[in-house]
C-alpha cells in the first residue's frame, strides 16, 4: 500500500461494508477495488487455481457484537464467518481459521479433502478463564475447543481429510508445546499444529531468560521460561504455570 501497487479487496459485502470508510478510507478503492462476493460464489484466480468462500458457524466480530449480551447470537451461520475451499489440479484443500461448530453440512463439505487448516484457538473451551487471561469460554468467543465432546477433534472424527492441521491457535493453548500431553493428544488423534517456525529441526535453539511476557504478567503465579531470538531479531516465548504449558508470543488476549 505504501508503494501504491493495485490489488483487489475480495469479500463477503458484509464484511466490505465494514472497510468502506474511517481508517480503510486511505486505501484508494480505485486503485484497490473491493468486490463482494458471495457464498457460494467460484471464482477463478488465474493462477491455477479456484476459491469457493461458504458459511460457517460462529458469531458478528468482536466490534459489530450488540451491547446487550442477551441479544448475541452464537453458533449461526453467516457472511461473517467463512471458510474457504480451494480447488485446483485435481487438489482439495480448506481453510477456516474460525468455526464454531461441525454441521452434517461441514463435514461432507470435508470428506475426501486433501488438506484442511481448521480453527485450534484453544485446546479446552475454558482455559482462558481457568488461566485468568479472559471471562470467555472459545464457544462464547465464536471457536469450538479442540478436545472434549464438542470439541473439533471429536466432531471431525470420521471426516476423510488426508491432512488436517490446527491453525489460528491462540497462545494460550497449550498444544503449542511440542512436550504437552495436549499436543500428544493432537497428534495421536491425526492432527498436526501449524508452527511459524520453517527451517529444518525443531527451531532454534533456546537461552534461559527472565520472562517479561504478557503471558506470564497475565498468569500472576510462578512460572519457568525461555526466550529464543531468531535472525529476525524476533522473540518467541515458551513457559509453563502450574496448570498447562504456555507459548506465549506476546500478548495471550484473543480479540474474538
């Protein structure tokens, strides 16, 4: 944007109708257009490739909610929470980075996919509240929890995905931890954990340092962690509480 190269804004019009004024209003829409598409809609990249935007369950966003909680309504299915089928040379692949239940709709949708990235905001629905990071369960944020009955690694159980990975994980769960039993319970259930970390091995290695993260000022108990600096010069976070292990990249407030 700084360069004022041209792109296009592609989006449901409900969530356009959010962009067209206030701090949006600097991206000038005649070089940057935005087009809505609906549902439902195919569209043709160009590049090999097509995009299928449908519904899933979940919620308004975060500043779109009502001021009386009563009038809220969870778990529906609308233009503001979509997931996203990709298709092309014979590969089926799905992104929903927020879901916050599996309908009969969703899972054939899924079945016989080639890969899927699947919302993994929190491993229980109220570790947030256990942890003191927030009064909201996942399912009041609009995310179902990984584990328990309702849980995504439940409800997907008998979907035919060849690769199903966890994404959009809040830094509170701590399936984020290669050593956690929360994570061996991902894996052995057929899951893997989208990781930042690209290069080969586990990482890069760690140095003991006093944690001054968000996670552990949030925490307020005794906690042991490590710091690790890539060449980026960014700081990644690993620690543990008494009740789970935590990765805490930042600030361990969600937003939703």
């Amino acid at each position: 944007m700084r360069e004022m190269q041209p792109f296009t804004i592609w989006g449901a019009e409900a969530t356009l109708a959010q962009v067209r004024g206030g701090v949006f209003a600097v991206v000038d829409e005649a070089r940057c257009p935005r087009i809505a598409v609906a549902p439902g809609e195919r569209l043709d990249t160009g590049l090999g490739f097509a995009i299928l935007p449908f519904t899933v369950p979940g919620k308004v966003p975060l500043y779109m909610e009502p001021t009386n909680e009563g009038e809220l309504a969870l778990g529906v299915e609308g233009e503001t929470t979509v997931g996203l089928e990709i298709e092309g040379d014979g590969v089926r692949a799905y992104y929903i980075p927020s879901c916050a239940g599996v309908t009969d709709a969703l899972r054939a949708r899924l079945d016989g996919a080639d890969l899927m990235f699947f919302d993994g905001t929190t491993f229980e629905d109220d570790e947030m509240i256990r942890e003191g990071l927030s009064p909201k369960t996942a399912w009041r944020m609009g995310h179902m929890a990984m584990n328990g009955a309702r849980g995504s690694i439940e409800q997907l159980a008998g979907v035919d995905v060849a690769r199903k990975v966890f994404i959009h994980v809040n830094n509170s769960n701590p399936a984020l931890c290669r050593d956690s039993p929360q994570r061996a319970h991902v894996e052995a259930a057929g899951w893997r954990v989208a990781s930042s970390w690209c290069g080969p091995g586990p990482g890069p290695r760690t140095r003991s340092m006093r944690c001054s993260s968000a996670g552990c000022r949030a925490n307020r108990r005794a906690l042991t962690c490590s710091g690790s600096r890539a060449a980026t010069g960014s700081r990644a976070w690993s620690c543990r509480s008494r009740n789970a292990s935590l990765s805490t990249p930042g600030s361990v407030r969600s937003s939703s």
